[in-house]
C-alpha cells in the first residue's frame, strides 16, 4: 500500500478543527485530529509544509516507523504543535490500519477489556444552586460522574462557570480576559461540594477542574478541605512545568489527582507516573502524538496503578474521541472519559460510529475507528479566527488561566 495524497482539512463547525485525511493507492482513507485550539493554523503549516511532503509514497502500514522518523527526524522533539500534527497523521494511520485489517481499532490494539466506559460530563453554575441543579440534571439524563464548577462571589465569570463578562463581539476573534482571586476561589468551592452532597447524596461521582491556577500549598489546602467531600478527582490542581510540586500535594491529601491534558510526550509525566503522584493521566490522542505513543503512555502508567482520563472536551474532533475511546475499551488501566456533548453541526460534519448512552461510551463496531469527514459540509465552514481566553490577578498580573 502506498500514500497517494494527505488533505489538511480546516473546517468550523461551531468552532475550529484541524483534520488530516490520508489517501492510498487501494482506495482506504484515514482520518486523525490534529486541533490544536488557538494555534490551529501552525499545526496546518507544521503539516501542510513539512509532514505532507515527507510522507506521500510511503507504505501506510509502517505505522512505527513512521511514528519514529517524524519524532526523531525533525532533530526538534516535543511540542504541542509538533505533537499535534504528528497525532493527526498517527491517528489516520491507525484508522487505515484497523479499516485494511478489516476490524474496529479496539480489535487490533488487543481487544475490549469491558463492556462499556464510564463518562463524566461537565456541570455549571453562576451559583451554587445552579450548579446543583445542573448537576442533579446530569444525573437525570443518567451520567454517574459529573465534573462541577461555580462562579465564586466578587469575581466576573470564571472558567467552567459562565459565558465571560466580556461582550466578544468586540475581540473580533482575539483573547478575553478573565479575573481571578485565588483567596476567593479557596474560600468558596468546598460549600459547592458540601451543598452537593448534602442535596444529591453520595452515589454519584463528583470532580472539579481548578485549570491550573494554584500553588503546590494552595492546592494541598483544596485537596484537604473537600476530602470530607470524597472527590473521584481533582483536576489540573496547579500547572505542572514541575512536575515535583505534585510530591508536596501527595504529602498532604487523598484527594486523587488527575493531570496531563497540556501534556504533549511521556517526558512531561514520567516522575508523575513512576513516582505514583498522580491518581488519572490525562492525555489524549491528539496532543500526545497519536494512538502510538498514548498506548505506551497508558501502558507505562498501568504498571504504577494510574488510570486513563483521555481529555475529550468539545474542542477535540470526535475522530479525536473516538481514537480515545478506542484505547480506552482495551486499555486495561482506563479510569474514565470526559465527554462534552458535541454541537449538532460538529456531528453533521464528522459522522461517527461511537455511541452515548446511560452514562456510558462505546466505540462502536465500525472499522477503523469509526469517523469519517464530510468534505462537502465541511468546506462550508470556513477559520474562524478564536482564542482561548487569559486570566489576570485582581491587580492586573498576568495568571494562569
Ligand atoms: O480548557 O479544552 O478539562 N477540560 C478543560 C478544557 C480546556 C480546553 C483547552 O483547549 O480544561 O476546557
Ligand atoms: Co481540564
């Protein structure tokens, strides 16, 4: 088998995505994410400049090596640009792989090793009140684990809460700012948990993302105010560039920790890992590099007793989600999958094989791994120029966001 083409397909559907689809001479195609939210035209240049011409001619099925020659082949490693465009491809092979094998992906990775996976589902409120009933809605629709967050009292909106204060009409595309206070925030979420406990009981599973902003201490304090609260886990407590901090979190709570959704190779998580500091590994599919490397990561991350938590939020194509649903049936660590439900023109624009239903996920039964892009509506939804937004102190300083 041999590659014919590879098509960089940019496509907005309710928001940005970066799609590779690969063509062979036997008439299989693959397709792979590599969205890369706010710096999605790099990755496009990163592919479309350097990947495209290296790889057209070459035998699809030498997934391997390939992998190998675009890691260690640029001579310059890592990086979530360079990781991204690298998922992309990675993923569309597997997807042709699996298709050629005539099986779906899970098959060909080792087989299922459940039935079905746990999902969580993200949970929001202004207020508390909100949140609870947001969250008691969630439950309703039959989710077993939900992820809460609650604006906190003398702040603008925060992450996961609210749209922003900001009229972005006016950004024309360009970052928003939010405001943060760390003592307010530490002051008010553990009376989100003991408001959701007390109203919604202790069955369902709660989590909460703090998206990085805290200290080592801070976040030990968190940790230890909601451990009356029993937490599946609190996310992305502070930002990781030392991945040590986490040694002083560990001392003083047991409050799992889940980590790694800006990770981009197993080298921003090896001590987390080996050192057992954190309870669920993060990573997904497009921003680790492919099903190649994520398998080792999840791998490695089973014999030190960490699960999976592939980040699968909304800005993450489902070909994206499905890869890591893939690799969450077999993976015989899987901890859970984040799943924010897709806009309906997301889904026009990615049909796909896997399935929601009672809380759970499901990969579905199709080959390769099951999503495929249609081109046609696609090229209907051209770049739309959108950032992420920033966060500043209360003073102005420039904080994590
Ligand atoms: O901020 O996907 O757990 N989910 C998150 C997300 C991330 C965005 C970043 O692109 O933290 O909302
Ligand atoms: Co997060």
């Amino acid at each position: 088998m041999k590659i014919t083409d590879i098509k960089i397909i940019v496509s907005s559907p309710g928001r940005n995505f970066v799609t590779v689809k690969i063509f062979t001479d036997e008439g299989l195609t693959g397709i792979g994410d590599a969205t890369l939210n706010g710096r999605e035209k790099a990755v496009v240049a990163y592919l479309q400049d350097h990947l495209v011409p290296v790889l057209t001619g070459r035998d699809p099925q030498r997934i391997e090596d390939i992998w190998q020659y675009l890691y260690k082949g640029a001579y310059w490693r890592r990086g979530p640009v360079t990781m991204a465009a690298i998922g992309g491809i990675d993923t569309a092979l597997w997807d042709i792989k699996a298709k050629a094998a005539g099986m779906p992906l899970y098959q060909l990775l080792g087989g299922a090793s459940r039935e079905r996976l746990m999902a969580y589902v993200h949970a929001q409120g202004s207020e508390i009140a909100q949140t609870v009933e947001a969250v008691a809605r969630r439950m309703e629709e039959g989710f077993r684990a939900v992820r809460a967050q609650v604006g906190i009292p003398g702040l603008p909106a925060v992450y996961g809460t609210d749209k922003s204060a900001t009229n972005t009409a006016d950004l024309n595309g360009l970052p928003q700012e939010e405001v943060w206070s760390t003592p307010k925030y530490l002051r008010h979420v553990p009376k989100l948990f003991e408001a959701l406990r007390g109203d919604l009981g202790w069955e369902v599973e709660l989590l909460h993302d703090v998206h990085h902003r805290l200290t080592p201490i801070e976040a030990a304090r968190l940790g230890k105010d909601l451990e009356p609260f029993r937490l599946f886990w609190l996310e992305d407590a502070v930002a990781a560039e030392h991945q040590e901090s986490f040694r002083l979190i560990r001392q003083h709570t047991v409050t799992p920790l889940a980590l790694g959704e800006v990770f981009n190779t197993v080298w921003d998580a090896r001590l987390l890992i080996e050192e057992q500091l954190i309870d669920y590994i993060r990573m997904t599919t497009v921003h680790a590099g492919g099903v190649t490397p994520l398998r080792r990561i999840m791998d490695l991350a089973g014999l030190y007793n960490v699960r999976t938590a592939c980040h699968g939020a909304m800005d993450m194509s489902p070909a994206c989600l499905a890869a890591n649903l893939h690799l969450g049936l077999w993976a015989p660590n899987f901890g859970i999958q984040e799943y924010s439900p897709y806009m309906p023109e997301t889904l026009d624009v990615f049909p796909g094989a896997w399935t929601v239903s009672d809380g759970h996920l499901h990969p579905g039964e199709a080959h390769g791994h099951g999503v495929e892009i249609d081109e046609a509506l696609a090229a209907k939804f051209p770049y739309e120029r959108s950032y992420l937004p920033v966060n500043r102190l209360e003073d102005g300083t420039l904080w994590h966001w």
